[in-house]
C-alpha cells in the first residue's frame, strides 16, 4: 500500500492507494470508530462493491443512500436526496459519510457533509479511475447548474482518500480512458518526467496491468497533494490543476452534462489549451502535438465538439477563473510547468475557438 500525507497547516488528511482496501476491515475501523455511517454510492456501484464494503464494516451502524448514475444527476435535486437520508436515519453531528462511487458521488457526498448540521466528516472511497486521481482529492465538492459545471460547492476535506485499485477491474473502458486525460493533464502541470513515463507506458495503462496503474495513481496524486498543501482554496496556484478545464466545463454545459464524460472534455480541452498557448508563443509547436498524440493514443477527444466560438466564449465567461470580468487561462509553458495568465490577446482566443468549434453562426 502507497501512503502520501497532505498537509494543510496542522490539519492533514492521508491518500491510500492499494489492492483491497475496500476489504480492509481493519483499515477502514480507523476512519469509522465511534461514529455512525452512512454511505452515498450510485446503482451502479453499489452492486459491484458495497457488499464487500458492508462486510468489513460488520459491527457499526452503517445506512445507504443509493443515488442515480451520472453527471446529469449532479444536481441540487440529487443532494437532497442526501440530506433526507441523514435526517431520516436520524444522524448527528459525529456521522460521518462515505462516498463510495466515481467523481459524481464524492462531488455530491462531499457538498452533503459540508452542509448538513453545518459540517460533518466524511471519506472519499472512489472508484473510478479519474475520482481516485483527481476529484477524491483536494476538498473540492459540489454539485451543477444548468448555467455551469460545479457552480455550487464548497471546500471541504476528506478525513481520508482510500483508493482500491481492484475497483478499475469493473470499469469500463471509456471510463478507464477518461481518467487518463487527469493524469495526463497532472504530468503536464507538473511533472515532464511523468509525462514521458506515461508516453512510454500507455499500454500497460490501456491493458489495466495494476503496477502501472498502481505508480500513474500514486504520482498523479502526489502531483495533486503538493500543489493543494501549497494553496487549498484556489487563490493562486491550485488554479494550474484547472489546465483544460476552462474549454472542458464549457464543452459539457454546452453539450449537456452527461454527453460527455468530464475526462473525454477535459481531453479536448487540453488540446485547445495547447494549440492556443502554442499560437501565443508561451509553448512549443512540438510540445503541444506531443499532448495531442498522447491524449489520441488514449483513445480520447482531439477535437472539440461544433458549439461555436460565440457559445463557447460565453461559457467560459462562468469560469470560476474569471476575476473582475477578466477571464484568467490556464495554459501550458512547457511540458510539466503552466501557468495562469490573463497575458493572451482575446481575438485570437475567439479566432482559435472558431477554427476548433465552428463560429456558431447559421
């Protein structure tokens, strides 16, 4: 088992990375002592790992909450769902939650604790590929509006992320790909070696061989974990794990949340990324079609969807980067260093953006 310790100040939380773990009767009693549970999982997960999970819990008073599968489901509408069964069952404020399931459940189940009698513990227990990289870890919860993508949230941390790499066994291969884009975008934030260490490695990842699912998630959270002991709210750095994110949030509303898989947008959102900063002259031509081959070897999107230069800029016109009506990129320098910067001219944001997408005119 991996352990990497995030430090916030003289609060802290650890990430777990092994095989088993959701089995770990033993691992899991150290974040569940003397409090109730309840877990918050999805139709789809639930079948496949909450018996093994309600197993190891033996011995603790521990409820269910089982939730609709997908991103169309993030919503407030979802959340109450949560907060019904916490008042149902009666929860003080010693609970604590467990989000077993993929970004979804721990985006929802994470919101629900920061909430509900105004703040309670809860677990990340993820189960894909893209929540164990990415959204398990950081703090970061919330839910969807139709205007944008996670607009209504809060921070606030785990007590533990306890990843079971035996959970990407079940996944499904397009949810497999759509992880790679976060840990394709974490080496391109920050790590250049890890970036040719995924180049020459990709179809271990693609054919699921744990040791190299096991050291892409250790590093890619690692990546994560320092970047978000430096800046926990966002002010400053954090903002660079966002490299993609403005064009992927805006292909997702724009398609409607669902369509496409966060990964498969952040995917064509990397590109655009690059293709822009590569047109301002912040990166290298052969860099950025070093992050385009890599991310079409993983079977992802290269080009973004036709929604039109004018949709796309009002979209990201929400980013939560934008400051004094000013929206701030988050673009590549080099491989494994980005920066974010309102340094670009915006015509040629809207000239690239109508190559890419079309400029939404009949």
């Amino acid at each position: 088992m991996h352990r990497i310790d995030l430090r916030l100040g003289e609060r802290g939380y650890p990430i777990l990375i092994g095989a088993g773990l959701l089995g770990d009767a033993a691992l899991l009693a150290t974040y569940a002592a003397g409090a109730d549970l309840l877990v918050v999982s999805n139709e789809t997960v639930a079948p496949l790992w909450l018996p093994r999970l309600r197993t190891a819990l033996a011995g603790h008073r521990c409820g269910e909450c089982l939730l609709p599968d997908g991103e169309q489901y993030k919503t407030l509408a979802t959340l109450g769902r949560v907060f019904d069964a916490l008042v149902a069952g009666r929860y003080n404020r010693d609970c604590r939650i467990l989000a077993l399931g993929g970004g979804v459940i721990g985006d929802i189940a994470g919101f629900a604790a920061a909430c509900y009698q105004r703040g309670v513990d809860f677990v990340q227990l993820p189960t894909t590929l893209l929540a164990q990289v990415d959204s398990s870890v950081g703090g970061k919860t919330g839910v969807n509006h139709p205007g944008g993508k996670n607009l209504i949230g809060a921070f606030h941390q785990p007590v533990a992320v306890i990843i079971d790499t035996d959970t990407l066994g079940s996944l499904p291969e397009r949810e497999l790909r759509a992880g790679l884009a976060e840990v394709i975008k974490a080496a391109l934030v920050g790590d250049a070696a890890f970036f040719a260490w995924l180049e020459e490695h990709l179809g271990e990842l693609l054919a699921r061989e744990p040791a190299a699912l096991g050291e892409a998630i250790r590093r890619a959270c690692q990546i994560k974990a320092d970047i978000v002991a430096a800046d926990e709210r966002e002010q400053g750095e954090r903002a660079l794990l966002n490299l993609g994110h403005t064009f992927g949030h805006a292909i997702e509303t724009g398609l409607g949340h669902g369509q496409w898989l966060h990964g498969e947008a952040v995917a064509a959102g990397l590109v655009l990324a690059t293709r822009f900063a590569a047109r301002c002259g912040h990166l290298d031509h052969t860099a950025a079609e070093r992050v385009r081959a890599l991310l079409e070897r993983a079977g992802l999107p290269v080009a973004a969807p036709p929604l039109g230069a004018t949709r796309m800029l009002a979209l990201m016109g929400m980013d939560k980067k934008v400051r004094a009506g000013q929206l701030r990129l988050v673009l590549p320098v080099a491989i494994g260093r980005a920066v974010c910067t309102t340094d670009y001219p915006a015509a040629a944001l809207a000239s690239l953006l109508a190559e890419e997408t079309g400029t939404g005119e009949p």
